[in-house]
C-alpha cells in the first residue's frame, strides 16, 4: 500500500492563504458597514431636504397671499 505525505509548504501556503482571506473578509465587512452607516445618513439629509422643500412652498404660497391682499387693499 502506499502512502502520500503532504508536504510542509504545501499546508504552510494553504494556511497563509486562509489567513488572509479571512484577514481581508474582515476588512470587507468594515468597509461595507461603513457604507450602509452612510446610506442611512443621508437618507436622514434626503428626508430633512424634502420636508424644507415642502415648507418653503408653504412660505412661498403665504407670501403670494398677502401679496395679492396688499394689492387689492392698495
């Protein structure tokens, strides 16, 4: 019967090699929660904007009436 033996670099590499996919998995996973991090603000901007946009038409339509007031009045 014959045996193989594996040789000592060969699992040296493999271990190397598994070290630093998880050592640039871990990375990955820091890079990526960064961005959703980011997403989520400004998603909080984005929504802030609209509600000023929303106001500022309001004030706008305000401002439009009383100046069609001051005109009849006038």
């Amino acid at each position: 019967m014959e045996t193989r033996k594996i040789p000592v670099a060969v699992i040296a590499a493999l271990a190397v090699q598994t070290a630093g996919a998880l050592f640039w998995a871990g990375g990955a996973a820091a890079r990526i929660s960064t961005l959703e991090n980011r997403v989520g603000e400004h998603r909080r901007v984005a929504e802030r904007l609209a509600r000023l946009e929303e106001q500022s038409k309001a004030t706008r339509a305000a401002v439009e009436r009383i100046e069609m007031r001051l005109e009849r009045g006038a």
